[in-house]
C-alpha cells in the first residue's frame, strides 16, 4: 500500500519548496495523494493540480489550505481538505482575512523600522518573497539574509515573538470561524496537530466535542512529532466522536529540516485507504457531488 501526506506547505506561504517542486517530490516518494495546505492562502492550488494532472496521472492533488485560528489565546490551526477554492462566498471570506493580515504586516514593518531602527519596508518584504502570504517567517529570513540579526531566534526572541515590542497582533478567527469557511467552499474540516496544542486531556476532550458541534469532519491523529501514545490518544478521540482520521508531515522544506514529505521524522506513514473516507465527505469532490 502507497503512502499520502494530508498536510503540507509551499513557498506560496512559509515552505521552501515550489509547488511544482512539492509535487515532484511527492511523486519521487512514491506517494498516491498529496495535500497542498498553505497557510490562510490557496494561491498554489490551481497550479499544482494542472501540474499534477499533466505529469503524474497516478497519483492525487488535494487542493487544501490551513486556517490561523486562536483559542483561548493559543494557537489552534484548522485544515481544509477537498475544498473548492473557487467558491465565491469561501474567497471572499479568504480576502478579508489576507487583507487584514497585509495591513498587520505594513505595521509591524513600520514598527521595525521607526522604532527599532531596522530598515524593512513592507514593498521591499513582499517583493523578497513574491507571491507568498507573509508570516513572521519571511521577517526573520529577510532579517538574517541582510545582517540585521544574528539568527532566526534572536528574531523572535528580541523583536517579532509573541510579546516583543515590535510584535503586532494578527486579526483573530476563531476555529468555529475557519471551520464555517471550510464547509462554505464544500470542505472537509480537520483539526490540525492537537497534540502540539498542551491541552489538559480534559481540555482537548472539550474542545474537539465542541468543534464536532460546530462541523468539524476530521482529526490529524498521524503527525511526523507524535509518539506512539499520542497517536493512540488522538485515533481514540477520533472513534469517540466519529471523526475521520487524517494527518501528514507538515512538510516545509528548509524551514522544517528535520520533517521530510511522506515521513516526517522517519517514522510517519499515512495508507492511503485514509483518503476515501475524508473524499467522501467534501461536498466539492465527493461521489455524491454535482458537478
């Protein structure tokens, strides 16, 4: 049985692969299905299913995408299988949150410069990343490449981490939120790597009942970081609350050196009889959908 990989990053947000490349990859992997999730962006999807179609029939483009939500004041990402990504209510929706996040990075630009007298211009950012959805990211590579910092830590830790004095907020949705904007494009909503989150048993407990509720569809119980205990946790809150199972390496490239495509750590593998189940549910691309 080949293998798949549910969630993974170009260069269209903050991986360092092409798309192109990430599908050539996958395919010299061996893999029968890879998902492109990019972060709060699906400008590499239409690119990488054309690519896919022409050049590897045997294998599967999953047009996908990974929501930036916060609970409680933490992180708490939601990811989109299976979507249309055409879908006028879903980009729309998409816009307004992309528009909020270039006027947070214009400030945090702003900031850096007047006030930590580092000359960064939120045009000369964009334009050293052409075509990715900025993230904090982008600002340490920028900030490193042109000698303003030492290394990737000493920008987070003295001026963009959280708390930092150069920090500015991103606009905040909650995963109900991002959840809605999955199931608008037709979707299969999956929670993302809830091991990552620190939760109490309790608290994670609560929380995917509640995102059940709200249209959740799926879970990532196989992740590249997860011990075999902490697989058996999440496969058993999947079965609690008849959710899919789904997962993958959270690829990036050079950004995530100890994560490769397929196998994460070494030890990851998806069968690829996950990926009927989750198909099924997209209203988009599922077997009972008009096309």
């Amino acid at each position: 049985m080949r293998g798949i990989d549910l969630h993974t990053h170009s260069n269209c947000s903050d991986g360092t692969f092409s798309v192109k490349e990430l599908m050539d990859y996958a395919h010299e992997k061996n893999l029968s299905a890879i998902a492109l999730t990019d972060h709060d962006t699906v400008d590499g999807l239409d690119e990488g299913a054309l690519y896919v179609k022409e050049n590897y029939p045997d294998m599967e483009f999953v047009p996908g995408i990974e929501f930036s939500t916060v609970e409680e004041g933490k992180d708490v990402h939601i990811v989109g299988l299976y979507i249309d990504h055409h879908n006028t209510e879903f980009t729309g929706k998409l816009q307004q949150f992309i528009d909020s996040r270039t006027e947070r990075n214009k400030k945090m630009c702003k900031k850096l410069s007047e006030e930590a007298g580092i000359p960064i211009s939120y045009e000369e950012l964009v334009s050293s990343f052409p075509g990715a959805v900025l993230t904090r990211a982008h600002y340490a590579g920028f900030m490193v490449d042109r000698g303003y910092a030492r290394n990737r830590n000493e920008v987070f830790d003295k001026y963009i981490g959280d708390n930092c004095p150069y920090y500015v907020e991103r606009e905040k949705i909650s995963p109900e939120e991002a959840i809605g904007y999955v199931l608008e494009a037709g979707g299969v909503p999956i929670l993302a790597h809830p091991i990552l989150y620190h939760m109490s048993d309790r608290k994670l407990d609560a929380l995917v009942s509640r995102l059940k509720d709200a249209g959740l569809k799926g879970i990532e119980a196989i992740y590249s970081t997860y011990s075999p205990s902490e697989e058996r946790q999440i496969k058993e809150l999947a079965a609690k609350y008849n959710l899919a199972v789904s997962g993958g390496s959270d690829f990036h490239g050079a950004n995530k050196p100890k994560i490769d495509l397929g196998t994460g750590m070494g030890k990851l593998f998806l069968p690829e009889d996950l990926l009927g189940p989750i198909k099924e549910m997209s209203l988009f691309y599922g077997e009972t959908a008009q096309f």
